[in-house]
C-alpha cells in the first residue's frame, strides 16, 4: 500500500540534466528525452539524489547551529540506507519512491506574444494520471486549443480563404488554433497563461525550437585560446518549464510527514549539472492526493 503524492518543478533557470562530459570530446551534451513524445525528462534518480543530498545537508545545517536535528529528517528511513561493504543484508528498502519527471508545459517564443506555453495530448495525459485529476479521455483538451487569454490575442486571418480563424506564428510556420478552453485546470498551480495544446505529432519539433542552448569554451591558463578539444554545446529546458511526477510513499508505522526541502513541502532547489554556468535552479513543490472513488 502506498500514499500518492506528486510533484511539481518549475524552473527557475535552464536545467540540463544528460551529458555532462563533453568537454572533452566536443560534442553536443544533449538533454534526457522521453522517448515517446521526444520531449525532456528528469529521471527520477537526480531528483532522489538531489532531494536526498538536501536532506543530509539541512540536518548538518542544523547540528552546527547547535539546534535539534528533528527525527523525521532521517535520510535512510526515506531513502534507504546503502549497502555496507562486507556486511550482508545492510540495504534498507526505500519508503518513497520517485519516477521521472516529465513537461507539463513549456514555455516557447511565439512573435507577438511574446511567450505560449505548449502541450499536448499526450503528456496532459500522464499529467492527469500523476496529479489524480481523474479526467476521462474525452475531458483531455484537444490539439489545437487555445486558453481565452491566448484566443484573444491571437491572430486573426483577414484573407478570403481563411477569414475568420485564429493562427499563431512560431518560427516554424503558422499554427491554426480551433478552440478556446479553460486551461487553468490543467497548470499544476492554477496559473492563468497564454497556452495551447498542439498536436503529439507537433510537439518535438517545438520542444526542439524552445530548448535553451549553449556554446561553451575552455581557455588556456596563460592565453585566450581554446584547449585542445575543448569547445562544446549544451542545450537545457528553458527558464519557466513546468514539469510534474509521481511519488509513492511506502506506509509505514511512525508518525512521520515527509518534508524534503528544509522541512518544508515546498522551496527552491537545483537539478542537473552545470551549475556552475547558472543552470539548475528549480522550484518544488509538493502536493499529497487525496483518492477520490470514481
């Protein structure tokens, strides 16, 4: 038996999480991908790890300030205590569980806009599953549709043809929207934006257009050249992504909430590598489910 939570990660800065060993061979550190919609993910294991590394850090925080260190801040009860080297049966199963995170929404460049945020079908699907909206498959939006705040302000075709329909403009081409909808349900944090839902056949090479992307170099010690080898490109979700996933907390017998980001349920924390250059920096936050019979 488990507890459902779910949670939703807004970035505050680009967030790469892939490759991360370029430098040395001068390639592209491309980014995680689902490989259905071919759109970015945070596996599970980084935010574990992350989430984990911040717990262990909040308890020495606490120790050194001389203050008492609360008993549900203990990293192995939720996490697992790692193997021993030597001793048999020293691992402990993991009372919560994590499974990748996927876009939600995505914010994109659209001229006269200036920002859309972007979905389809397909991830609000999983979306509904993850947040227990409990949609049915009919209450999905549709591709091609539009919030009211988007439809207003959407361009009108003035052409014979095709007068009277709403179209957006990306660098790709023109996006005939079809109808409008209350997407508010539908952001994690009940924001109200310019949205649209495109079709799943659409949405990687949009993906594609909004990621943000990097040319990076590495200088000599002594000279403004590059290092042998040394010149690579980085691309990473950009500042504004909304991401959800799943959280199965194992029931246990001590009376004992779950509060990774400094004994809170929500706060800011950073994901993926390259932090060094900016990236990484995310908001968290965490919302238990209630189950709901159907």
């Amino acid at each position: 038996m488990y507890q459902k939570a779910c949670g939703i990660i807004e970035t505050l800065a680009p967030v790469h999480v892939g490759a991360t060993a370029g430098e040395e061979n001068g390639n592209l550190n491309l980014i995680f991908r689902d490989q259905f919609t071919q759109t970015g993910i945070i596996n599970g294991s980084s935010i574990r790890g992350r989430l984990r590394a911040d717990m262990r850090q909040y308890c020495s925080f606490l120790k050194k300030k001389g203050e008492t260190i609360p008993p549900e801040q203990d990293e192995h009860f939720w996490y697992g205590k790692k193997a021993a080297p030597g001793e048999a049966d020293s691992t402990t199963e993991a009372v919560i569980k994590l499974e990748h995170a996927s876009i939600v929404w995505l914010p994109v460049f659209c001229p006269g806009q200036p920002i859309v945020w972007v979905t389809c079908p397909s991830l609000l699907k999983r979306y509904n599953r993850i947040a227990g909206l409990n949609r049915k498959a009919n209450e999905i939006p549709k591709e091609y549709t539009a919030s009211k705040k988007l439809w207003d302000s959407a361009l009108e075709s003035k052409d014979n043809k095709h007068k009277g329909k709403k179209f957006l403009f990306f660098n790709l081409g023109f996006l005939e929207i079809k109808r409008e909808a209350n997407l508010s349900d539908w952001f994690p944090l009940g924001e109200d934006l310019p949205a649209v839902v495109v079709d799943d056949n659409d949405i990687a090479m949009i993906h594609d257009m909004a990621l943000y992307r990097q040319s990076r170099v590495a200088l000599e010690d002594n000279k403004k050249m590059a290092k042998k080898g040394q010149f690579f490109n980085t691309e990473a979700l950009p500042e504004g992504t909304i991401l959800a996933f799943p959280i199965a907390i194992k029931l246990h017998d001590k009376d004992w909430e779950w509060k990774p980001i400094q004994g809170k349920l929500s706060g800011e924390i950073y994901l993926g590598g390259l932090e060094s250059i900016g990236l990484g920096h995310c908001h968290l936050t965490i919302k238990h489910i209630t189950e709901t019979k159907s």
